[in-house]
C-alpha cells in the first residue's frame, strides 16, 4: 500500500518544518542543515528539490542518508522511528524526528548526532 506523503512534493511539506521550528526559537537555516545532514544534499541540491516540486519518494530517491541515521531512535506520533518497516516511510519519519528534536531545543550537535 502506498501511502499518499509518498507523492506529496516535499515543497509542500518543507513551510510547515519551518514554521515548527520558528514557533520555537530555530531558524530555516538550522532546518535545512538538518536536512542537508540527513540527505547528504549540499544547499543548491535541496533548493532545487524544493523548486521542483519533487515527490518525497524522489526525494529520498536522490539522496545518500547520513550513516548516523542509525541513532536516530524515538517516536514521532506513536510511531518508533526505528520499527518503521517501509523504508521510504522511515525515511520520512527520520526527518521528521530530526525537525521534532530541533524545535523541541535540542543542541544542534545532538539533533545531528555528532
């Protein structure tokens, strides 16, 4: 079963990671340091994403995941990031635990497991 966030245009999503991450002191530039970091996209690359309007499924396509993405452990609503057996989705998920930890005031150092 396909879900419908596969083929919703990350650009769609991408205010609302902002916006989060605002309402709580975080800047966009964090944001997309944590996506840069997740995605292997250097800021060019992620600009593009966004101006393209490419899917989540292309998204993750195009992208080489941190090797840190192992420690990213949790739950995003209800869900334990690490039990999420569709790998595209748990994708997902990691991103949204990264910008969850982010806007919760995680140090950045912590939220990219360094």
């Amino acid at each position: 079963m396909s879900h419908r966030i596969f083929t919703t245009a990350v650009a769609d999503v991408y205010p609302h990671y902002v916006t989060k991450a605002e309402r709580k002191g975080r800047s966009q530039a964090e944001v997309d340091e944590v996506i840069r970091w997740l995605t292997g996209f250097d800021d060019e690359t992620l600009q593009g994403h966004l101006a393209r309007r490419t899917s989540f499924a292309e998204f993750f396509d195009a992208a080489t995941l941190n090797p840190g993405t192992t420690q990213i452990t949790g739950s995003v609503c209800g869900v334990k990031v690490q039990e999420v057996e569709d790998p595209l989705m748990q994708q997902i998920r990691f991103l949204d635990k990264l910008v969850d930890e982010l806007a919760k005031g995680r140090p950045m150092e912590k939220v990219l497991r360094s």
